[in-house]
C-alpha cells in the first residue's frame, strides 16, 4: 500500500510541471463526510469519514486529484481506502458541455464500504444550459468484485453566484434522479468443502456453494437526490457545505442460492429468497459533507 502512495504522491506533485503554458491552481483541503451513502442507502450505523485532499486543477479543464477516506467513528479509527481522480471538461457547441473522468481505488483491503471495494470507475457527464438552469446528466460504469456496474443520472440545477472584491459565492440547488444496475448485490459468496462419509460408505468430497443473485439486475431507478452545496471562496481558501436529502426507491430483494457439487454433478439444495438489510427500511437519509481548502 505505502509504494502506491508513494507513486501517487509523487505523480500528483510532479504533474504541474509538465504544463506551462496554462495555469495551475493547487487546492489542499480537509473534508468531513458525516454519512457514507450510496444510490439512496446508508448502513444501520453511520459511517463518517475525516478526508484528507489534494487537488490540481487547470485552465484547459484538466483536474487531477486525490482523497484519503480515513473511517472516523470514535471508535473503529483507521485508513478506509484511497481514491486517484482525473476528469477533463471541455465545451462541444454553445451552451452544450461535456467531461469525461475515471478514479482508481486503493483499499485497506477490507473497507466495509461500497465504493472502497471497488477496482474502478469510468463515467462522463453531458450538460446543456437554458440559460435559467442547466439539464445534466451523469454516467459511470463501475468495476468490483462482481461484474460491471453501469449508472446513470439525470438532473437540473442551476447556479447562484455573485462576488464583493476577492470574495466569492455561489449557490448550487440539484435535483437528481439515480438509476443504477444491481450486480455489486451479488458479490457475496460462500464456499465450504466437505469430506465425510455417510452410512459407513467411502467419503465422496463434496462442495457447499452459497451464492447471491438479484431476482431482477437491471437498470433500475434507485433513488432521489436533492442538494444545495454553498461554498464561500476567497483568494487564498474556501469553505463548502454540501448538503444532501436522498430519497431511496424500490426495494431490492435477493436469492440465496445453496447447491453442493459431488463428482462434478451440481445439485441445488435450496432458494431462499432475501431482503437485504439496507433494502428493508427504505427511509429518507440526509447527510452532508463540509469542506475546508486553501490555494496556491
């Protein structure tokens, strides 16, 4: 884990150089995030997380950046997993925008969250201005330990900015609506051999295999999402408050799976059919996430 910090910490600081022909501004900030959620759902217990940041952002619209997710529960402290981010934005025709982005992760490896067992992502966003709010819409596909996930995001939001000397505001109201495929629900599995015998007979080695499968894994409208960030810059620093109320739909079920193999023959022993813990009580979460950054 230390060489890949090692790497990342050498890339991020060393990358500037590279480019001088546009200007760098570098950003360092401290974020608290109070609760992890993800498409609407949150654990029983809450999973707050201190996270350090680094961020290199240019005028061509190139951002590089990286953040430290250090799991902050007062009692179970401790590095969760790391995120590398690159996006660039760019203009396709007037009022018409794009980006493109990617993130690696880096896990303790065995981070309890979602998004710190991921492998990757790559996504995208395509927005379009009427100059009284902006449509938006948000793409990623997502890579774990079960197969590859696709989301997307639609929605509006419109900024409200003004300025007084070196003093800088700005208001963001959104509205989203998140539609996600369900594999990362089948990551779960269970293998134990056996080798007993039966009845006095020779022991046949056997196989017990629980598995996790979504009764429908496709695109599926997962959740609202309404914020209002608020962020207060001035030359040297800025201070953000982001906060969101997430609306979670359509409760996901499961089924367990259990077949046992013997001599190549695959036999199912039961279905089961599951709620997981987080799909039971679909309540609205609020949560949100504070910001504090200097400039350079």
């Amino acid at each position: 884990m230390k060489k890949y910090l090692y790497l990342i910490a050498l890339g991020l600081f060393c990358f500037p150089s590279f480019s001088q022909e546009k200007k760098w501004t570098t950003y360092l900030g401290m974020n608290y995030l109070n609760n992890y959620v993800y498409n609407g759902r949150s654990d029983s217990l809450n999973a707050p997380y201190l996270i350090p940041s680094i961020t290199f952002e240019n005028e061509n619209g190139l951002t590089l950046n990286s953040d430290l997710y250090y799991f902050f529960d007062g009692k179970n402290n401790g590095f969760d997993f790391l995120e590398v981010n690159a996006e660039y934005e760019f203009n396709i025709f007037k009022n018409a925008s794009g980006g493109v982005n990617g993130t690696k992760f880096f896990s303790n490896g065995k981070s309890d969250s979602f998004i710190g067992n991921l492998s990757y992502t790559l996504g995208g966003n395509l927005n379009y201005d009427f100059n009284g709010f902006d449509f938006n819409t948000y793409f990623d596909f997502l890579k774990g330990s079960a197969s590859l996930d696709s989301r997307i995001s639609p929605g509006i939001e419109k900024t409200i900015s003004w300025e007084k000397g070196n003093r800088y505001f700005e208001l963001n109201p959104s509205f989203y609506a998140v539609f996600s495929t369900l594999n990362y629900f089948e990551s779960y599995s269970n293998t134990r051999k056996l080798n007993r015998p039966k009845n006095g007979a020779l022991a046949r080695p056997s196989t017990i295999t629980t598995n996790t499968l979504v009764t429908n894994p496709g695109l599926t409208f997962m959740a609202y999402e309404i914020s209002l960030p608020i962020t207060y810059e001035t030359d040297k620093f800025g201070l953000s408050i982001i906060p969101t109320y997430a609306i979670p739909k359509n409760p996901i079920s499961t089924n367990e799976i259990t077949t046992s193999t013997v001599a190549g023959r695959v036999t199912t022993l039961s279905t089961i059919v599951d709620v997981p813990y987080t799909e039971r009580f679909l309540n609205p979460v609020f949560f949100g996430q504070i910001n504090l950054y200097l400039k350079f």
